[in-house]
C-alpha cells in the first residue's frame, strides 16, 4: 500500500479516531441511505461487486472510513493519494501498480482524498485507469463535485452524498469509544452529567472532530472525569490543532461569513487572513463568498455576485499569493454592502408551499402555443403582451389560481433593493398593500425567521 491509511499501527501512537475506525459495514455510523439494508453500497458490499464513486459530504461524516471498509471487505489492494501533495507521477505509479495487480486477479482500489483539488491533468489520468478496470476509484471531496471533477470522471463513477451525522449517531460511536477502546477505558474516562450530550452538539456532525475533542480531554484529566471546564478547555486546544493542521475548520469559515453578514469588514479580512495562513484552499473561500453575494447581500446590492463570481474566477486564474488581494477585496465588498435576504426567504418559501402542496395548473392565458390543436384548446389565449401598454407593464395573472396573490418576495427598504420595493409596490399594489399590512401585524416573525434560517455551511 502507498499509505499508512488503511493499516494499524501501535495504538499509543494512533490518534483516537484512526482506532475507532469501524472495520465492517455493521460497526458503521449513519449513512443508512447508502449502508442501510437494501442501499446501494450495503448491496455492493454483499455482491461483491466494486464500482467506481465519488463520496460527497463534510468533514468526519465518514468519507475515508467507508472506503477503508470497502476495501478491508472485497479483500483489495488499496492505494492511499492526497490531492493536495500527489502529482501526476504519482497517478501514474499507482495506475502501473494497478495494472500489474489485474494481471494477477487482484482489484486495485484508488483512494483520492480531496479529489477537488486535483486538476484537469491529473484527473484525465485518473480516468484513462477507471474506464480500462486498472483500478476501482473512490474520491473523497467536501466541495460539489459538478463544479470540480471533470464530466467524463463524474460520468464513470457514481455520486454518492454522505450527510452530517446525528447526534443520535455520534453518541453511540462515543458510547462504543468508552465500551472498546484499551486506552480510553484504561483512563477511567467517565462524563459529568449532560456533558456527554454537550460534547455531541459541539462536534456538529463530525465524528472525527468528537473524538479528537474526548482524547485531549482524556489527556488533560487527572481522574478520567470530563466536566464542563474541561470541555470548554479541550475546544480551545482543539481550534487551535484544525488551524495548524490545515483542516477544514468550520469555527473559522463560520467567523468568517457570520463577520460578513454582520457588516463588520475588519473581522472579515481578519478570518480571511486565519483561513489563508491555515491552508484553506482559496477556491473553496471563494465559493463561499458566491453563496454570501446571493443570500446575505442580494439586491441590496446587485453588484455584489458578479464581483463574487468574477472573484471565483480570479482566483482559479492566478492562485495564491496573489489571489488574497481579490479575495480581501470581495470580502470587503460583501461585508460593507447592505444586507438583504429577502432572495433566499422567497425560493425557501416557494420550495416549501411546492413540496406541500404540489404544482398547481399554469394559467392557460401564459402557456405557449407551439401547435394548432394547443392554440385552440386555448393555450395563450388572451395574453397581453406587456411591451404594449404604457410603461411596458399590465396588471396580469400569472400564479395559477389556487395561489394567486401570493407574496414570495419581500423586498427590503436597503440599497436598490428599497427602489425594487418601490416598484413593484408601484406595479402591483394591493398585494404589495395587503403584505404590507400584515408585515406591520406580525412585526418581529420574519426578522425571527431571518435568525433562524441564516446558514454558515
């Protein structure tokens, strides 16, 4: 093998999370969708039938041990390559290696750990090995895979999305950690009340950040007990460990767009500078910066996602060091902009009323009517084409009529967002009017709603 990943080492010298790791699908966490019974990898485990895929999901949710397991069950050979350090050289020997392994009947599993960061050249060589059988390719990637692995891969593997893990989740793999691990029961390691459930909802869906958290607070007790102060303690020291390490620290990229969205341009470029120093991969701050533009500035400021985009693009041109000045400067941007989420309220707001309702019937009068029998069912019949009227505009029906006078969008009173608001109060205003008045009763709710829905990741 190319790597220490999938082998044991001395347990005194392994980090926790590496012991914990399960060893067969039943001792695995979560995932049902995918390892439940009947599930597509449950079902691959059990055939023996290995494909090639693409595991998609957040830091700790699994991603590496699924593949560990896989290989350990279907008796692989397995090769180890981190995107961030392997080259095409690499690729290279480990498709060679590959190809000597068929020869014997051996299969040959190609772990990619951050397969997002590999670029075109290298991931065309990945492909050439996965279409001729040389290897059976499993790349690992917190980012979407749509807008970083190439067409012709994606075409070749299956996506496989992993979610965050439940607390549910988390709790028995910290129940199985006290139950099995030698030198965490050696330690004593016992919890005080309710903070076995405290350190569960601090590790945010990721195991590996969960057991990383008990081992340094086993480390620092003298007893084996964890109680609040030491868990407040072990945090600390574990921020400090994702920053060094380079990891994907979620505390500082949740600074980050919190500092945005809350207008403060000093603190912004203060966690941009922690994130860039840590290793974070810019691509990904960029894209972040993208969601922001749309979510928490929106048209407030129009001008905020084509500079966020056009950042993205700065980025993948020129790279870092240079790409932290465009990045500073959006970031700046976005943070001094007027905010607005009126955008995201309105799509969330229309997703819900669409899945529990359904889709209603579009208005006949603004179907289109490409076909004599469709003109004459009625499709199209009596649409008024707004260019015709006086200032281009017609008061018209378009929700169908079991929704008609639905407000989805509530336009703020913050930069050109307050002129949109005018407009279409202008246009449109009885409804406007009666939104209006009920905005006034309900004083408070959406600001509420606001708080809530906010989202960091």
């Amino acid at each position: 093998m190319s790597d220490s990943l999938f082998s044991h080492s001395n347990p005194s010298l392994t980090p926790l999370a590496e012991r914990m790791r399960p060893h067969n699908a039943a001792d695995y966490a979560g995932q049902s969708h995918i390892m439940g019974k009947g599930a597509i990898v449950r079902t691959m485990l059990e055939k023996k039938t290995p494909f090639s895929m693409i595991l998609w999901g957040d830091p700790g949710c699994g991603k590496t041990t699924l593949a560990m397991l896989i290989a350990e069950e279907l008796d692989m050979e397995s090769e180890y390559l981190s995107a961030i350090s392997a080259g095409v050289a690499d690729v290279r020997k480990v498709i060679q290696r590959g190809r000597e392994n068929k020869i014997r009947g051996i299969k040959t599993l190609l772990f990619i750990d951050e397969i997002h960061r590999f670029n075109k050249a290298q991931q065309d060589a990945v492909l050439g090995a996965v279409e001729a059988g040389d290897v059976i390719l499993i790349g690992a990637t917190t980012e979407n895979p749509s807008f970083s692995v190439i067409s012709p891969l994606l075409s070749r593997a299956r996506v496989l999305k992993l979610k965050p893990l439940s607390e549910n989740d988390l709790l028995n793999i910290l129940d199985q950690t006290l139950e099995k691990d030698e030198l965490i029961k050696s330690k004593n390691v016992h919890f005080e009340e309710g903070v076995k459930e405290k350190a569960v909802k601090l590790a945010q869906g990721d195991a590996r950040r969960l057991l990383n958290l008990i081992e340094i607070a086993a480390m620092m007790s003298d007893t084996g007990l964890i109680d609040d102060r030491l868990l407040k303690e072990s945090l600390k020291e574990i921020a400090v460990n994702y920053d060094k390490d380079g990891e994907r620290h979620y505390d500082t990229i949740s600074a980050f767009i919190k500092s945005v969205r809350g207008s403060d341009p000093d603190a912004a470029v203060y966690y941009l500078a922690r994130m860039i120093e840590g290793g974070e991969d810019p691509v990904f701050i960029a894209r972040r910066m993208i969601i922001l533009a749309s979510e928490d500035v929106g048209n407030a400021s129009p001008h905020a996602l084509p500079i966020a985009v056009a950042t993205l693009t700065t980025v993948q041109n020129i790279g870092l060091p240079e790409a932290r000045i465009a990045l500073a400067q959006c970031a700046i941007f976005l943070a001094s902009s007027p905010k607005s989420n009126a955008s995201y309220l309105a799509i969330d707001k229309a997703l819900g009323m669409i899945r529990e309702g359904g889709s209603h019937e579009i208005p006949l009068h603004i179907r289109n009517a490409p076909t004599k029998l469709m003109a004459e069912i009625g499709y199209g019949k009596g649409y008024r084409y707004p260019h015709n009227y006086p200032g281009h505009f017609v008061k018209e029906q378009y929700l169908p009529d079991e929704i008609k006078g639905t407000v989805f969008y509530q336009p703020t009173n913050l930069g050109s967002e307050a002129q949109i608001k005018q407009r279409l109060e202008s246009l449109w205003g009885e409804r406007y009017g009666v939104r209006k008045k009920a905005a006034e009763e309900n004083a408070g709710s959406v600001d509420d709603k606001e708080k809530e829905d906010g989202s960091d990741t």
